[in-house]
C-alpha cells in the first residue's frame, strides 16, 4: 500500500504543522490584515478628534452669534424708546431747530 504522500504526488513533511508553508501564508496574511485593521482604527481616531474639535469651535460660534443676537435684540428693543432715539441723535452732535450750537 503506498503512503498518502505516495498516491497525492506530494513530497513528504515530516515538520511540525504549524511550520507547513501554507500556515506561513496564511500567518502572513492575518498580520496583514491586522496591520490594516489598525492603521483603520487610528484614522478614526484621529477623525473623531477632528471631529470633536471641530464641534467644540462650532459651539463657541454659536454661543458668540447667539450673545450677538441677544444684544442687537436689545439694542433694537432700546431704540423705539424716545429718550435713547434722542441721546443718540445729541451724541451724534445734532441739535434742535432752536437750540444753538456753540463751541468750547
């Protein structure tokens, strides 16, 4: 009867099966894909970190343009009062018809 290797037309190997060539492709091919599993998982990293900087400043742009509404809000609430209309207009340097304009 002839050996396995005999009847496949294999040569024999009589190492340790983890040393079989097929087991170094395949080892090869698991730290490749290790490899760029990592290289995958840092770029996301470092994505999200963009990410979370660029929400951080987005944040702090809306709470400038929110403070800005507010005060112009005021401002447009300030200037339908009579007296602020006429404070403004004297520091603009207008007077009255018969007020006179003297210099100091």
């Amino acid at each position: 009867m002839p050996l396995p290797s005999e009847a496949t037309g294999c040569p024999e190997y009589n190492g340790s099966i983890v040393d079989r060539p097929i087991y170094r492709i395949l080892h090869l091919v698991f730290a490749l894909g290790l490899a760029h599993a990592l290289f995958l998982l840092g770029q996301e990293g470092i994505r999200a970190y963009e990410l979370a900087r660029e929400r951080a400043r987005l944040e702090e742009a809306l709470r400038q343009a929110e403070a800005r509404v507010a005060r112009l809000e005021a401002e447009v609430k300030a200037v339908k009062d009579p007296a602020y209309l006429e404070a403004l207009v004297r520091r603009l340097g207008f007077v009255r018809q018969e007020e006179i304009l003297r210099r100091r």
